[in-house]
C-alpha cells in the first residue's frame, strides 16, 4: 500500500495549519493540527500522510492512542510524545493497546504485525502522560488539553489559543456517528462529553477524519446534534432485531446495529459490534425494555 500524502496545508490562524490527508482524512489516513510559537512547535495525532512532510517538532501530543492517530510519531523528529494519563499504557506497549481495543488475544499476533506494517505502531515507553487542564505553552500561543472520554478512556480534545481551533480528535462528527465499541469505550462517556464539547465557543472545530474543519460554533453544534443520532438509531435496531421474538447475544452479534451487512473490518470489526450491542443492550436491560434470562433476550 502506498503511503497516502498530505492534500493540502490549511491555514487556520496565525498558529495553527491542518495538514489535511488524502480523502480528507479519510480512515487510515487523517488529518494533522501543527501549532508554532514564539518558544517551540508541536503537532497533534500526526497521521499516515504527515510521515512524508519531514517535521520536526518539540513534541507531539495524541487526543487518544489508536493506531491511525499515532501512524506518524515515527515519521516525525520530536523530544516529547503525550497523550491523556488514561491512554498512556496502550502508547507505550502493543499488548496494552490490545487490552484497550479488547480484541480476543487469539487475534493478537495478526492484529499487532497489521498495525506494525500499515500503522508503524511500536509502542514508545518514553512516552508521559497528560491530564484535564493540563496546557502547553509555545510562546504567544497555548493547547490546552480537555479530557473527553469515550471513544477511548483517555481520549481529549485540545483547545489552541488564541487561534481559537478545537482539535475534536475522533468525535468526527460523521455519517457512521460515535464510535464506542473498544474495551476501553463508553457509551455514557461519549453522551456525556458530546454534551460538554458542544458548549466549547471556537473559530475552528477540527475533525480527524472525513469533516476536516467546521467553522464557528453554530455549524458545531448543528454537526454535534446530527452526530448524536446515530446513538438512537443504534438502539433503534437493535429493539428491531428483537420484534421477531427472542434472540441470543450471538443472534443479535451476527447481524449486528455498527457496521451495514457486508461491512464489518476483519480482525476487530466482530469485537466493535459486541461492546457496542453489550453496552445498548445493558441500558436497554437497565431501564426495563428488553429482559433476559441469560440466553435470550425480548422485548417487555
Ligand atoms: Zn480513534
């Protein structure tokens, strides 16, 4: 597989360029936030495509440890790579990022030699750890980081001023909605941060993947509601599944409400589905609707 290449360098303040990916950042590539100051540069989730730009930077900072947002750390000089506290295990060590993604060790091997040669995870155990609040100061411009959890445990947004950029890392507020199917994940997490980022007041909100930037707070929030749906939709299917009758877990895991028929990725795309039924199905079991004697579940 080629290496996919920068697209194009968009300037965003007097700080702040996305070097955006090819396909706009679309999975396995990404988009990339570079912040210069006065006293240092550093760059965010650096991808596949900013492997080719030659940078050198002070250091790099992760909103989470997935491999396509670490898929450049190799390809960039840096002094210090960071990420949230919560995600620091997994940056450091392969077998730590399979028990964050909670694929079945039996896939680790295949699993960690696919993200070896496509992603150039290695694991940096120099790597420290960041917490809510925590900010970078550059000289004349600051990121600042703000825990926002769910899609991984660690995962965060930086907000960069005075620049007035949101970078949302993976809430990338596409058409395929939240994403919350590793070990790690939470359902209640997500809700919760979508709920807190949507108040956040920026010029320039960011995304990985897909979106790639949303200018003003306006269009943000709009992009947030929307996003939002897919939790809805999700649980939706999922009691459609059960109109017919009573169903097992491994029923409901074979058609699955992530990934449309035909679509489910090899190696962790059956592990997704699973945390992402368990997780409806345990607030569905919750708050009465569905019931389960341990092998089957129905509606009420
Ligand atoms: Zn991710």
């Amino acid at each position: 597989m080629a290496t996919p290449m920068v697209s194009e360098r968009r300037r965003l303040g007097p700080h702040t360029t996305v070097l955006v990916g090819s396909e706009h950042g679309k999975y396995p590539d990404g988009n990339t936030v570079l912040v210069e100051g006065s006293d240092g540069r550093l760059v965010v989730d650096p991808s596949l495509s900013a492997r080719s730009e030659g940078l050198d930077v002070d250091r790099v900072v992760l909103t989470h440890t997935h491999e396509d947002h670490a898929a450049g750390v190799s390809g960039v000089a840096w002094r210090e790579l960071s990420v949230h506290q919560a995600d620091l295990a997994a940056l450091r060590s392969m077998d730590d990022l399979m028990l964050l993604y909670g694929i079945p060790e039996a896939q680790w091997p295949e699993m960690s030699a696919m993200l070896s040669e496509r992603f150039f995870f290695d694991g940096w155990p120099q790597a420290t750890g960041l917490v809510d609040g925590d900010v970078i100061d550059l000289g004349g411009v600051t990121v600042w980081l703000i825990h926002a959890p769910g899609h991984t445990s660690g995962h965060s947004v930086y907000l960069v001023e005075p620049d007035g950029v949101l970078v949302l890392g993976d809430i990338d507020l596409t058409g395929f909605g939240p994403y919350y199917g590793d070990a790690s994940s939470s359902l209640e997490d997500f809700e919760t941060t979508l709920t807190k980022v949507r108040e956040i007041e920026a010029a320039h909100y960011v995304t990985f993947h897909h979106k790639g930037v949303v200018e003003g707070h306006a269009a943000f929030a709009a992009a947030v509601d929307s996003y939002a749906t897919a939790i809805r939709r999700r649980t939706d299917d999922l009691l459609a599944l059960l109109a017919g009758g009573p169903q097992t877990f491994d029923q409901l895991l074979a058609t699955g409400i992530v990934y449309r028929a035909g679509t489910r990725p090899p190696l962790f795309g059956e592990s997704v589905e699973r945390h992402s039924i368990e997780r409806h199905l345990a607030r569905l079991v919750a708050d009465g609707t569905v019931a389960t004697d341990g092998q089957q579940y129905w509606r009420r």
